[in-house]
C-alpha cells in the first residue's frame, strides 16, 4: 500500500461548544471503530478487530469526564494524528501491540515482590549533593 501523508491531514479546529466537540468525538470514533480491519490486515496483527475495537473503545472512555472545548479539542487533535499515522503505516508491529492492545493498568507490586526484585522506588531518597565525605 502507497503512503499518501496527505490522504487523511486535516486542518486544525476549534469547537464553539461542547455539543460540537462531542459531534466531533463521536465521528472519530466512528471513523476508528471502522478501520479496525484494515488495522488488523496492514500490520498483519494476530488478533481480531473485535480486541482492536475494544481498545479503540478503552481509549475513548479515558476521556469521557472531559468537558472543556479545548482540552476535547487537543484530545481530538491526538486522536486524530494517530489515526492519520497508524493508517499510513508510519509504525511498527510492535508499537501497535505495545500501544494500542496492551493492557494499560500495572498490577500493584507487594513490599515483598519489589524486595525480591531488588528494587523499591517509593523508597529511594536521592543523596544530598553537599554531603562532605571525611
């Protein structure tokens, strides 16, 4: 398939309302939610569009809460140039898997697990660059 960087470039916009925003929200999703397929076959990815779809989803709801024009409108304007990447091919097989069908929650290590790896971030304090040595 031919790269067309221009194929999909859309202008910047502002939303005048909320209602507008959403219009617009809504559409991406739509447009999304439709080239799952073509996602799947372009990166020959082993999973179904039914997952791709259910991530698509998860993504959207990340910022269901919003309800300022302009940030929804920076959020559409993200959403909209990974769009316009992913669908020229502009990555690699595993930025789709590591971005958009990995699972985004970390499960929560115990005091013990991190001890174990021999780690515990929470717990480092940086040394004072002062410190006078004798």
């Amino acid at each position: 398939m031919t790269t067309i960087p221009s194929r999909l470039a859309q202008a910047t916009r502002t939303s005048p309302s909320i209602a507008h925003a959403r219009a617009r929200g809504r559409a991406l999703y739509r447009e999304w939610y439709r080239n799952a397929p073509g996602i799947c076959e372009i990166y020959a990815l082993n999973v179904t569009p039914a997952l791709v779809r259910a991530r698509i989803r998860e993504g959207f709801e990340r910022h269901r809460h919003v309800e300022d024009p302009a940030v929804l409108d920076v959020v559409l304007l993200k959403g909209r140039q990974e769009l316009q990447e992913t669908l020229n091919g502009w990555k690699q097989e595993s930025h789709m898997y590591g971005k958009l069908l990995a699972d985004k929650q970390r499960p929560q290590k115990t005091f013990m697990q991190k001890f174990l790896e021999g780690r515990d971030e929470e717990a480092i304090i940086p040394a004072s660059p002062q410190s006078s040595y004798p």
